[in-house]
C-alpha cells in the first residue's frame, strides 16, 4: 500500500495566525475529518470496499473529490483509517471491561453484549465502522496493504483471547477453537437478529455465555 500522505486537516494552518484563531480552527478541522471517516464509513458499509469510489464518498461527506485525495492518496489509504477507527471503537469498552473488577464470566458477557450491540448499531456513532469492520476481510483489500488490517483484526480478537484466558477452563479445552467459535457466532448475528423478536441483545449474550460454561471446571463462576 502506498504510504499514507495524508496530512491533518489544520496543517495548512498559516503561521501567521494568531493563537486564538488557531485554537478556533482546530476543532472544526477535527470535526470535518471525523465526519469525512464516519461518511467514508458509510459507504464502505454499504457498497462495499470494491464497489464504493472516492466520488461516493465526496457526495456522502458534502466534500469534494479532490478534497479527499489532498488527506488520502487513495481509496485504500481511507480505507485503513476507516478500519483503524472501528478497531478503535470497538475495542475501548472491551479494554474497560478487561479493567473491571467482574468476574471472567461475566466480563465475557459483558464483551460480547458490547460487540453485538456495535455490530447493529444501537451503540452511537460505532455501526458504520464496526460494520466495516466486521463486513471487509483483509483478502477484499489490496495486497499490499492486507497485513495492515489482519493487525487491526488481532488487535481486537486478542481481546477476546485474553477474556478466554482468564476462564478455569476444563482440562484439554481448545481455548483457540473456542475463541473462534464464539466471535464466528457472534458475527452472524445481525443476519438473523430481530429487533422486535422474541430474545433481546441481552438474552442472546447471556445465552452465548451459557454455551461457553461446559468448557468450564465446576464452580469455576
């Protein structure tokens, strides 16, 4: 992948301006590179990486093309900052569960409620990059820059492992099979969920949870 160019939004800042000024800009620079990402997010999200085009995003941001292209060289570029925002996002709220005091089973619970309410979107402001994140593997990205998202992937999936690590798992459990068997559940979800049926996102976490519990030693809880 190209080296990303893009440069943040209050570099053109002249050095002629007063500090107050600059202080004033700031935040709307900020405020348009965030609306840029979660646009981007959008798209992404609903296209699909290789459908999606910078025009898109241009008309979905209120931005123009070329705007785009002086912060990101390419598609890819956007992409990777998208991608690096839904890691961030998503794993916030694990890393404070991961500080708690709960106990292992419930700080699964906890993570897993937290990662089913990202992907449909009753968390604000973390659907369309959790969604892109769930939705985009590093095969439907460029070759050179596929080693950058199966990072960011790792990134968060080690989440997971750590909160699998700290169950009293049974003897000869398969804490990597698991891990995976769990977070592949929990991705399918939004295909089949309904908001109006009959088991809430809480139920389904908590049941997702129970389904953990055989591997465990008795009175592990």
């Amino acid at each position: 992948m190209r080296p990303n160019t893009a440069l943040p939004f209050d570099a053109k800042l002249s050095k002629q301006s007063t500090s107050s000024r600059a202080n004033n800009r700031k935040p709307r620079s900020h405020n348009r590179h965030q609306d840029l990402l979660l646009a981007a997010a959008q798209v992404f999200r609903d296209k699909g990486y290789a459908q999606a085009t910078m025009r898109d995003i241009a008309l979905a941001s209120g931005m123009i093309a070329g705007s785009i292209y002086y912060h990101y060289a390419a598609k890819s570029d956007l992409l990777l900052a998208v991608y690096t925002e839904g890691v961030r996002l998503v794993s916030t709220s694990i890393d404070e569960i991961l500080a708690s005091s709960a106990s292992p089973v419930v700080q699964l619970e906890r993570a897993v409620l937290n990662h089913l309410e990202m992907m449909l979107g009753t968390l604000p402001g973390a659907s369309p990059f959790a969604s892109v994140f769930i939705q985009v593997q590093p095969h439907d990205f460029p070759k050179e820059g596929r080693q950058a998202l199966i990072e960011l992937r790792h990134s968060y999936e080690n989440k997971f492992k750590t909160l699998i690590a700290r169950l009293a798992l049974r003897r000869g459990t398969d804490k990597s099979l698991l891990r995976l068997q769990l977070i592949g559940a929990l991705n399918h979800v939004p295909i089949w969920y309904k908001a109006d049926g009959r088991k809430s996102l809480n139920a389904i976490a908590k049941a997702m949870t129970a389904h953990v519990r055989w591997a465990m030693q008795d009175g592990a809880d």
